[in-house]
C-alpha cells in the first residue's frame, strides 16, 4: 500500500492509501514529490495530493489511450503507476487571471446645442411694449476619467467625472412707445458673452467583451450634473429729449441648478498590452435646467450634457 499525502513532507497527513497498480494521472513534480490527481469518491470530490517518487512508476504519454495500453502490462507491478501528462487538461483549460481595476481618460467633442428664445409684454404710456430676450447654447469639448472595478470579467462598475464649458450667447431687444407720439415706439437691442458650465459625476454598469486585441463596453447609469450659467437678469432703458431714441442697458446673474440625469454609451477598445488599451466611444448625458434669475424676465430652460464622441486611454491593473 502506498500513502498519499496532503502535502509534499513526510511530516504531512495522509489523505488515503493506493493499492498496487492503481492508475493515477500526475500533473507535476515538486523536488521528490508528484502533485497527482485522486479521483472522486462517494462523497469526496476529486482532489489533489502528493506521492513520493520511491513508491510509484511513472509511464510518461502524450495521449490517454496509449497510457492505458502501456499501464495494462504493469498491473502486476508492486507500486502504483502515474500517468504523466504533458498538458493536464484542467490547467491548460484553466482561464488567464483578469485585471480588475482600470482607469481611463478621455476627451470627446460634444454635438448639443439649441436656440432659446422668449417674449415678453408691458404697457407703457398706455401703449404695448415688447421685449425679446433669446440665447444661442453652443457645442462644447468635455473631458472625461473615471476608476472602475471589474467583479467579474465581464461585469463591472464605474464610478466618473464628465467636465464641460460650454458657450452662451445672448440676443435681446425692446420696443418702447413714444411718450408723447402715438404708435411711434422707439427700437434698441444688443448682444452679450456668457458662460455655462457643466461638471457631472456618474456612476456606470459596464458590460466588456474582448476579442484578441480588441474589446467592448456598454455602459450605463445614473447622472448627477453640477451647472452654472450666467444668465440676463434685468433689461432697463433710458432717454432724453426729444425722446426720439432709447438706450438699452442689461445685467447679468449667475444662477446654479443642480439636476439628476442619465449616462450611457459604448466604447471599442484596443489592447496594446494586457494592461494598456486605446479606445473610442460615444455616449449621452441626459439632463435638463431652468435657470431663473428671480427678478421676473423669463428664464432659459437648458439641456445640459447631450450626444458626445472621442477618445481616450485605459489602464488596467
């Protein structure tokens, strides 16, 4: 009978013992020891252990059939018999260990704008006056990074930030009547520079897939959007005899909203190395503010984030 152990020493407590010309499949050996394979049994599930080179014969085969032609003249042998494989199925099968924290950096173009605009009415010398009051919101060029977490290699989550600035442009006019000419109103209008910023913090369900080199990602979450934007506040007029002509004068207030949105989209990636990938992606941030002055003259109602697309770098580790 030979003793099987749990550990590569002497010292070490035996699992079980073998019977003469048992057939038992060795995975490697460990100084004068063989790691080896007990099968399944009754309740016990298949295991690994150790056997001491002096109490075994090792037949070493390529293929499983022919171990078993060449174990079958040694089945009167006085030691049990280890078939030594070249590549152990479990181990050549056995998945490569996966990097489960990363993080990227992007920087994207954004495509949301829009065309705001709004009319406002006053009775003036008993007559109707009408003021105009619109913003031009342009495209901006956000940047983005993010840390994310792998819990298994295709499941993760990302916890980000999406940094944008983004211009305002504003176009106002008013039509005021003449005080002492009926239906003669007088005309004055101009244009301003303004700014909207918009820092949102987002937390993303990420799905991956990789292909060689190259890889996958959809993601998607919620969105908690930081905004400020100055904004037209008052709208006042002066004039001097023979009130034929009126000055416009505006001043302006910085209003902040804070407001939850959505974030999702996709990225491809391509993987120099195990550890550092290029990629490019689009996504969407969803949102929308209204930024009231609170001194009456209508308010904008701004779609914050929108479609974007760039690029960017990932590291893993």
């Amino acid at each position: 009978m030979a003793n099987v152990r749990s550990k590569p020493s002497l010292n070490s407590s035996i699992i079980t013992q073998l019977k003469e010309g048992t057939i038992l499949q060795a995975l490697e050996k460990e100084g004068e020891w063989h790691l080896v394979i007990l099968p399944a049994r009754g309740n016990i599930p298949e295991t690994r252990a150790y056997v001491h080179q002096s109490i075994v014969d090792v037949i070493s085969t390529e293929i499983s059939s022919q171990a078993m032609t060449k174990a079958s003249s040694l089945e009167k042998s006085q030691k049990p018999v280890l078939e030594q494989s070249k590549a152990p199925p479990d181990r050549a099968t056995e998945p490569k260990p996966y990097k489960k924290i990363y993080l990227s950096a992007e920087f994207n173009a954004g495509f949301q704008e829009e065309s705001l605009s709004s009319t406002y009415i006053d009775t003036v010398y008993y007559e109707t006056a009408t003021s105009d009051l619109g913003y031009e919101v342009k495209k901006g060029t956000p940047f983005l990074a993010a840390v994310g977490f792998r819990i298994t290699r295709s499941i993760g989550v990302e916890l980000g930030v999406d940094v944008s600035s983004r211009n305002l442009e504003s176009t106002y006019s008013t039509s005021i009547p003449h005080p002492l000419l009926f239906n003669n109103p007088r005309t004055a209008g101009g244009t301003g520079s303004h700014s909207l910023s918009e820092n949102t913090i987002f937390l993303n369900f990420v799905f991956g897939a990789r292909f060689g080199r190259f890889g996958l990602d959809l993601f998607g979450g919620p969105a908690y959007i930081f905004s400020k934007a100055q904004i037209i506040s008052e709208m006042s007029y002066s004039q001097s005899y023979p009130y034929d002509d009126i000055s416009l004068s505006t001043s302006t207030k910085e209003v902040s909203m804070n407001v939850f949105g959505f974030n999702g989209g996709a990225r491809i990636l391509f993987y120099f190395t195990d550890t550092v990938a290029l990629f490019t992606g689009a996504r969407f941030i969803g949102g929308k503010a209204s930024f009231d002055p609170e001194t009456g003259l209508p308010y904008p109602e701004i779609t914050l984030g929108g479609f974007r697309a760039g690029g960017g770098l990932k590291i893993l580790f």
